[in-house]
C-alpha cells in the first residue's frame, strides 16, 4: 500500500487480508477451539488470582478490583 496513517493500515489489514483461520496455518479447523478454551481459563484465572487468597481482612481491595476489572471486560464484549 501507498503512504498511509496508522488507521489507514489497520483499515487495510481488516478489509484487504482474508480472516485468520486454523486452515491458513496448516492446522485442523478444531485447533481454534483449543487455543480459545485455553486463553480463557488463562484470563479467568489471572482474574481471579488477582483477588489473592487473604484472610479477608483485605478482601475489599480485591473484590473491587475484580469487579473493576469483570465490569471492563464485559464493556468490551460485542
């Protein structure tokens, strides 16, 4: 492509690439479901490692940053 800004580049690579797939990789179609499966129990146990494992005497801090970090998540989500 010509000279572009970066949206220009990321309009580009959303309209002009064809839509990442297992098959482009050489992987089964099913591949995706694994590596899916896996960065979401990754996510949800970092989210909930966040909230620590205490007494509770400091659970306030940790439940709202669970909270915080659940609520932006669920913003983010179509």
């Amino acid at each position: 492509p010509n000279e572009m800004d970066y949206d220009a580049y990321i309009k580009y690579a959303d309209t002009a690439m064809p839509p990442e797939s297992p098959l482009l990789f050489g992987l089964h179609p099913n591949a995706e479901i694994g590596y899916l499966t896996n960065s979401t129990e990754k996510l949800f146990f970092d989210i909930l490692a966040m909230g620590g494992g205490g007494d509770g005497a400091s659970g306030d801090d940790s439940s709202n940053a669970v909270r915080e970090v659940m609520t932006s998540i669920q913003d983010r989500l179509p």
